[in-house]
C-alpha cells in the first residue's frame, strides 16, 4: 500500500466522523463506541473468508457459514449505528444467516436443500425490512405532512369531477 491510499482513507474516515459527530466534540470513546463493529465484528468475518479462500486452497467450505453471518452482522450493526436506525435493520439479523447459507451453497457442493431455508430466511427479512421501514416511512409522510393529505384531496376530488368519456 502507498501513502496515498493510506492517507487517503484516513481523511475518508475523518471526514465521515466529522459529518456523522456535527461539530461535538469527540474522543476516542466515541470514536469506538460508534465504529465498533467496522473495528471488531466485520474484520473476524473478513477473516473466516480469508481462510477459505487463502489459506485453505478452497477446501474448508464450512467457514464460510459462520465468515458469511458474522460479516452481515457486522454490516447490520454498522449500518445501524451510523444512522440510528436500530428499529429499521433488525431484520438485517435474519438475513444474516441466509446470507453464509448461500455462502456455502454457491461455493460448495450446491445442495439444492439448502435453497429452502435460504429462501425463507430472505423472504422473512424482506418482508419485515418492507413492512417496518415502508411502513415507518408512510406513517411519518402522511402524519406529519400536511401536503401529502392536501395532494390526495386534490387528486380525490379531480377524480369524482372529471366526466367520463363518450366511448
């Protein structure tokens, strides 16, 4: 790695904490406190895929079950933490384990089994991440806006007026 690339990502990462923090002040308590899974939970799930595709000439398929649900995790929590959106991303945890699953259905011997829990573990976390966020998402843009309600009184009202065509 050069300089270039280093510095670079350091200044990426300072900017990020700069926007996400908004001018409070911050120490390294904070720093942990929010980057904690990019520091400890994402590196080890990195590392399970390391193993499989580094060290173990792609034998030891198994690693990556675990390599697969804990870098989900990781990203989920992530996710999460920057954008206090905990009540959004649970579902992230369901998909977790779909996605080393899937992991070991692709690099493995392609048990066409494993495509069922695969499924459901997807189809679950979708539907909840659709139901919770949309669902967050309506309620907030039709409660707390009053031109949503406005917007559906005009196009209600051009409907009931307007004629019919003569056919």
């Amino acid at each position: 790695m050069n300089i270039k690339s280093i510095g670079g990502a350091v200044l990426l990462l300072l900017g990020i904490i700069l926007l996400l923090n908004q001018g409070e002040t911050f120490g390294p308590a904070q720093i942990f406190g929010m980057f904690w899974p990019t520091i400890f939970v994402i590196p080890v799930g990195l590392f399970f895929h390391w193993l499989y595709f580094g060290m173990t000439g792609r034998k030891g398929v198994g690693l990556l079950i675990p390599g697969g649900v804990i870098f989900t995790a990781g990203l989920v929590c992530q996710a999460s933490i920057l954008f206090d959106s905990w009540q959004y991303m649970w579902p992230g945890f369901i998909l977790a384990p779909a996605v080393g699953l899937f992991e070991f259905y692709w690099f493995g011997n392609r048990n066409k089994w494993l495509l069922i829990p695969i499924n459901i573990l997807t189809v679950v976390s979708l539907l909840f991440f659709a139901v919770f966020s949309l669902g967050s998402l309506m309620n907030q843009l039709l409660t707390k806006s009053p031109y949503i309600a406005i917007l559906l009184i005009i196009c209600g009202g051009a409907i009931l007026t307007m004629r019919k065509k003569a056919d």
